[in-house]
C-alpha cells in the first residue's frame, strides 16, 4: 500500500501481487535518457509524479523452466475512488 506522506490515512494505490513474484521493485524512472523533453512519455517535471513499480524476482528468488514447463505471475495496481 502506497499512502500520502501528508496524510497517511488516504491510500493512493494497493498493489496486489500474487505468491509467485517474491521481490517487489519500487523506483523513481528519473535516470538516464528518461530525463526532460528527450524521453518523450514525461513532461519535464514528471519525474515528481511517477514511481514504476514493477513485481521481480532477484537473483536469490530466480526461477528455472526446463523445456515445455510453465509459470505465471500476476500483479494488480489498485487506485482508490475518492
């Protein structure tokens, strides 16, 4: 749950992940070619307004298919109506 730093009672948005994503990944994109008018998917200050937040699995939690085999993962970005 991701919530207000003003006012941590109001809940910006709930991640649901399910069992199979072990690590969660939460980052400000403001790096490299993401920055101002060369990245084109930002305004110039959007960096203020985003975090990505991406399910993951590290290097501890990493998953192995052999030929044929199967794995899901899912993950659900809540925002809350006023």
């Amino acid at each position: 749950k991701i919530e207000d730093q003003e006012t941590a009672s109001k809940t910006l948005y709930s991640i649901k992940q399910s069992n199979s994503w072990k690590d969660t990944t939460v980052y400000n994109p403001w790096l490299g070619d993401k920055q101002g008018p060369s990245y084109p998917d930002f305004d110039d200050d959007g960096y203020k307004y985003t975090i990505c937040c991406e399910p993951t699995l590290s290097k501890v939690n990493q998953v192995t298919l052999e030929s044929g085999e199967d794995w899901d993962g899912s993950q659900e970005i809540l925002i809350p109506s006023e």
